[in-house]
C-alpha cells in the first residue's frame, strides 16, 4: 500500500493556493485548482482503464458526492460517496463517507466515514496545504477500499451492486 | 434530577462543617499554596470532546467549583464506553453532553452548564464554536477562560487549533494513545508555543509514534487508569493556570510502561503551514520575554515574592528562562523532495462553472 501512495502522490501535482471555504475570493482559486486536478485524476485513470469514481460538488464546492467502486474478483462493488470540505480545510484532512457501509465494518465510524487516522492523517499533516481532494481520493479511498472490499466482500458482508 | 439552578449560589466558605462543600477546596488558601481559591467561580472553561479524558476533567472541575462549563461533543453514550470513568450504564443512548450535565449539576449545582451536541469540524458549526469561545464567559459577554481539547482524532484538534490561533485564544490539548499505554497534555498559547500544526507535537514527541492522533471506536484500546492520569494532569494544569499556582508545563508525557514523564518546552515552528499561527509569531516575535503571556504569572509571583523577601532574593531568582526554544528540523523536515515541486496549472480565464462542466463531461464519458 505504501508504493501506490507514493505512486499517486508522485503522478498527481500539488495544489497551489492555501485557502478554505472561509477564505472567499482565494477559495475560489483554490476550488479552480481543485477541480483542474481532480479533471487531470480522472483522465489518467480514463487512459489506464481504471476509472473508479464520479464525483461532483454544489456550487460553492462545499458538499461533494457520487459513486465508487472496486473490482474484487471480476465483480463489481459500488457505492455512494460523499464528503463535506470541513471549516477549517486544508489545515484539516477531508473524511470520506460510504454510508451504505455503515456498521458493516470496524474499519469505520459511525455515520460511514472510513478509517483514515493511522495511515492518511499524518501523510496530510506533513503535505498539507499542497493536498486536494483528487490527492485524498487517491490516497485515502483507494487504498482503503483496495483493502476492505475483499474482505468484505469474501465474507459476504457486501452483495455487487448493492 | 436536579435541572434548575438554586437561585443563589452557596457561599464558598472555609469553615469546617461536614455539610460545607467548600471547606477542603478552601484549606488551600489557608496552606498558602492558592492565594485566592475563590476566584475559581469567576472562569469558564469551554471542554471540546467529553470522552474518557473530557468527562473526567468535567467531573474534576465541577467538584472545584468552577464557575461554567461549555460542553461539545457529538457522540452518544455507549457501553463499549463503559471501561472509562464517568459515564453510567444507565446513560446509554443519551447524547453525552446531556448525561454529562445531568450528573455534573448533582454533584454541584453551583456550576453553570451548557452543552452542544455537534461535531465542531463542520462548516456551520465551526463559526458557532468560535461564537462560544469569544463569547462563553460566566455573564455572556467575554471570551472563556480557557479551551480544552479532549478529543480523540486529528482532525478536531486541527479544527480546535485553526480556532485558537485566529481567535488567539490560549488552551490546552490533551491525548492517550491508542495502547492506551502513554498520554500527554501541552499548553499552547498562539504565537508563543508550539501550535497542533507546528509540528503536529504528538509525532514530534512520541518519536514518530503517529498512533497517537488515532481516533477512538476502530480498535483503539483504552483504559480509564491511563485516561485518569492524563485527566487529572490537565486538571491540575488547570487550575494551576486559572488560579496561579506552581507552574504550567508546556509538554508533559506520560508512559505508562517506564513510568516516564517527560516535561519540555516547545516553541513555535517558524515555517508553520497555519499562516494565523505565523502571523501570531510575528505579532510576538517583539514581545520581551518577561511581559509574554506564558510567563505572565511566573513574573507576577516573582515581583510578589521580591517584594516580600527580599533578603531570600538571590536563593528564590529563576534561572533565565529557555523557552525560546524552538523545533529543529531534523528528521522531522516537512517535505523532503530534492527536485521542484510540480504545481496545478488553472488557465486565467478558466471559470469555476466551465471546470466544473467540464468535469461533469468527462466523467459521463
């Protein structure tokens, strides 16, 4: 898991403008980049045949959600996603929610927001402000989906396509 | 239950009588260690997280009398919250902001309670929490005394941070590791120490032990032995700043396993990410050590005592103070990339709405 990180974060770059969603005008900016990012993400994924998310944001880019999904054994599993930029973004990491997965795993809280603190809060600490939520996805939902899908999966805690 | 206020508070008395509440907390005035115990009454202190450690400082706190307490939590009581202090079977399923102020106004109705049942981190909520740390004193009209964080994840206390250093409010952060096995609490004063995102200080201290900023609910493990400690630590700290007494320690640790507790200075990290952190810095940079505010009652006392003693002048000075000490990069260097960072590139005249689109396009391919 550690080598997808560091190869995401290597094939991403960084976000330039340091602002959250009370920082007005420079907001903007930042969401501009966010957006340009997460359009560049997308791409990539596209042309590597591993397209794994949908995303979008209301208008002032503060709610976001969509789908994703993971292949485990040429099924495919998806699931709602939503997050919330929270006040004090980016000094404060972005929490992923999968609320059909709530209560189905440990590897979670309550409301489905997954598990992210040991692996994900410190690699946010040491990059941020220069972080997104392109950078999130491919840092903290993909490998924690990589990693809880089969297993939840195999034990028939999840059904594809539910 | 008791749910109203009496209408007047009970006097805070010296006497000793079995039936006066007050008579022990007052014997240290008597002692000479607190010069004026009951000023307590006068401080509010906001509590965010009342959890193993937030409950139990509660606890301590309303047993002291002081004056107010603002609650925030989001959590409801649980029996899996049962091996730490406080909380009782019968609380469960109740917000623990409610069950908090139920027990707290039995054991000592003199105490002022408000309570928020929310999660601090969200964008509405967040401008509430900064509405009650400018304006949660005992009449309303003033910042509280002081903040506490008591929660168990980074992202709130990276919330409570962004709070203080733009309100430059002075608190205090306190954590038990997910072992359960070590803990910590650390006085941050914007400007002058450390602030959560100088360093994020648990790594920096726990020699890169990074389970520290772990949340509680997955598979943290927990003991109210540990939980208790760190508590009464941040209790002591506490009321040796609200009442000036002793001294405040900047960073003190606790492990459990050697019983080792470390007792430093952190000073600020001048490269810190949070830009009111280093406007703060710049606004002390200036201030001379004697009228900076973490040693604002160190300074006090030692004109007091100068004043009084002045033969025992020599014997009783401080040595110079050293908390100007501030964090080496070390190993700890933020980022370590040797070649240039690459940046997004957003086009002048790219609107949000045409990347926006332009998303919603791509993605329906």
């Amino acid at each position: 898991m550690e080598q997808n990180i560091s190869t995401s974060l290597e094939s991403l770059p960084f976000i330039k403008t340091n602002a959250g969603p009370k920082d007005g005008e420079q907001w903007i900016e930042r969401l501009k980049e966010e957006y340009m990012l997460l359009i560049q993400y997308i791409q990539m994924n596209k042309e590597e045949d591993h397209d794994w998310f949908n995303v979008e944001s209301n208008a002032d880019g503060t709610k976001w959600n969509g789908k994703c999904w993971y292949i485990h054994n040429f099924v495919r599993y998806e699931f709602d996603l939503q997050f919330e930029i929270p006040a004090t973004y980016p000094a404060t990491p972005i929490e992923m929610e999968l609320p059909e997965l709530d209560g189905k795993t440990h590897k979670m809280y309550r409301g489905g927001k997954i598990c992210l603190d040991i692996h994900f809060a410190p690699l946010w600490a040491k990059y941020q402000p220069k972080l997104g939520i392109a950078h999130a996805l491919a840092t903290a939902l993909g490998p924690w989906l990589a990693a809880e899908i089969p297993v939840l999966a195999d034990q028939g805690i999840i059904k594809p396509n539910m | 239950m008791v749910e109203q206020k009496p209408p007047a508070l009970r006097v805070m008395s010296s006497d000793v009588h079995d039936d006066n509440p007050y008579s022990r907390l007052m014997a240290l005035k008597r002692m000479g260690v607190v010069k004026n115990y009951e000023a307590i009454r006068g401080h509010s202190v906001l509590i965010v997280g009342v959890g193993g450690i937030g409950s139990v400082v509660a606890e301590m706190l309303t047993r002291c009398g002081i004056g107010k307490l603002l609650l925030f939590d989001y959590d409801r009581v649980e029996l899996a919250n049962m091996n730490r202090m406080f909380y009782l079977p019968t609380h469960q399923g109740l917000a623990k902001v409610e069950a908090a102020k139920k027990s707290l106004q039995e054991i000592n109705p003199d105490v002022q309670i408000e309570t928020h049942n929310m999660n601090i981190c969200t964008l509405d909520n967040y401008e509430q929490f900064c509405e009650r740390i400018r304006n949660g004193n005992l009449e309303g009209n003033g910042r509280v005394s002081i903040v506490l964080s008591c929660v168990d994840n980074y992202a709130a206390r990276m919330t409570i941070n962004s709070a203080c250093n733009e309100l430059d409010q002075i608190w205090f952060e306190s954590g038990v590791s997910e072992t359960a096995m070590s803990g910590h609490i650390q006085w941050l004063i914007p400007g002058e120490t450390a602030c959560f995102a100088c360093a994020p200080p648990l790594v920096v201290s726990e020699a890169g032990d990074e389970n520290q900023i772990k949340r509680e609910g997955v598979c943290a493990a927990s003991l109210p032995t540990t939980m208790g400690i760190i508590a009464g630590f941040l209790s002591q700290t506490v009321l040796k700043y609200l009442l000036d007494f002793g001294e405040v320690s900047q960073f003190l640790g606790y492990n459990a396993f050697t019983d080792y507790f470390p007792r430093y200075p952190l000073g600020p990290n001048p490269e810190c990410t949070d830009r009111k952190c280093q406007e703060r810095q710049k606004q002390y940079a200036h201030v001379p050590e004697e009228e900076k505010r973490m040693n604002a009652s160190r300074v006090k006392r030692e004109k007091e005592e100068k004043a009084l003693q002045v033969q025992q002048q020599k014997d009783q000075a401080h040595t110079e103070n050293e908390w100007g000490i501030t964090l080496d990069g070390g190993e700890d260097e933020q980022v370590q990339e040797k070649k240039p960072e690459a940046f997004v590139e957003v086009k002048k005249e790219q609107t949000l709405e045409e990347l926006m689109k332009s998303m919603k396009q791509l993605q329906a391919k």
